[in-house]
C-alpha cells in the first residue's frame, strides 16, 4: 500500500488536515491519561472539571489524590487516574524542579519518548499524543483506530502488538506526514472503517484495502 496514495485520497475525501498548535505538553499529558479507556465527551468533560477546580498543575500536585478525583469523577476510573495525575506531576517535579515539559520539543525524538515513558502510567501512544499534538514532533499515536485501518489496509498484520504497531508505521510515514496521517486514520475508522460492520462500500481506499479483496474473494467461493 502506498502511503502517499492512502494520504491523497484521504484528503480528497476529508479535506486538508494541519497541524496547529495544541495546548501545553504538561497540559496535554493529563488531558490523554483521562482519556485513557473513556469516550472523548466524558474525558473532556473531567478536563475541564479539573482545570476548573485548580488554578494550575502546581495546585493539582499538591492536592490529596481524593480531592483530584471527586473533580474527574466524571471521567470514569477516577481513583485510578488521580493518583496516576499525581504521580506523574510529583515526578516530573523531582526530575525538572518545576512543571513544563517544553524541553522535550529539543530532544532527539527517541530519548523524548523515553523521557516521557519513565513517568508513571505512560505509555507509547500516551507519550506520541503529548509530543505530536502539543510539539508537532512526528510521533505516531496507535490507537484502536489507526491500529484496525492499519491492519485491514495490510500496513501491519494483525500479530502486530500495539506497541510494535507505533514503531513500524511511525517508520513508513514521512516525517512531515505523520500528523495528517494519524488524524485521517482516526477519522476513516469513526466514520467508515468500523470495528464490527465496516462501510466497505462507502470507502475510497477500498481497491487497495486487503481486508476488502479477502472479503470479496470469500464471496465468490
């Protein structure tokens, strides 16, 4: 499959996608471990909640994890992820002596992810989310998404783990390509691509998609 044909008509099929700076990195973190394992209304919502009752991150590092979680209740797994939020601030202020992870927007690519993969609860496609979307660093995020258009597009098989998943795609996609890439695949698989009743029909990659000759050819036997 090749990526700039899957790049092209996902543009011609949603339109140009540019990144654009997001909000902080520390910012960014917390807002994608309360997305973790939640929809995106009910993560938003415990965000704002948070932002809401603390007047900045210092404050949320310094509060009782119960307090932290009665504010992201409505997020789900609160208790979880408050002492998860809390952690991952404490540390960051033992190893930075203050809360701001712009340096990471410095670093070669691979010691960032790193960096950010040592904090507690962090993991791959954690990390990829903070330094794409808040420092357009090319950083692939897998999620469940771009790991199922993926596979059915024949990029990666389906023994591929999710974490496996992030270094060889992140790998076949041009540097300067990997945002747009990533947002056309979340978009393809919450429109189209469907997890149990794929849009076969309504797909424009659909003559270059394994998943769609395999279909097909299961059809004529």
């Amino acid at each position: 499959m090749n990526i700039d044909l899957i790049l092209d008509l996902m543009q011609q099929e949603y339109g140009p996608r540019r990144w654009q700076p997001a909000q902080d990195p520390v910012s960014e973190l917390i807002f994608t471990i309360l997305s973790q394992n939640t929809s995106d209304t009910n993560s938003k919502r415990a965000y704002k909640s948070l932002v809401d009752k603390f007047s900045d991150w210092e404050t949320v590092a310094v509060a009782g994890a119960d307090q932290i979680a009665r504010s992201i209740k409505t997020g789900g797994l609160a208790e979880v992820k408050a002492r998860r939020i809390k952690h991952i601030l404490e540390e960051i202020n033992k190893r930075r002596g203050y809360l701001d992870l712009g340096f990471l927007g410095e670093l070669p690519l691979y010691e960032a992810k790193s960096w950010l993969r040592q904090l507690p609860g962090v993991g791959p496609k954690t990390a990829a989310c903070v330094l794409l979307f808040s420092l357009g660093r090319p950083a692939l995020p897998v999620d469940t998404h771009v790991f199922r258009v993926a596979n059915r597009l024949g990029l990666i098989d389906s023994k591929t783990s999710p974490e496996r998943a992030h270094d060889l795609l992140e790998a076949m996609i041009p540097s300067e390509d990997v945002y747009r890439f990533h947002v056309y695949m979340v978009e393809h698989g919450r429109r189209v691509c469907k997890s149990q009743r794929p849009r076969c029909s309504l797909c424009v990659l659909r003559e270059t998609c394994h998943f769609y000759r395999e279909d097909n050819l299961k059809c004529q036997k």
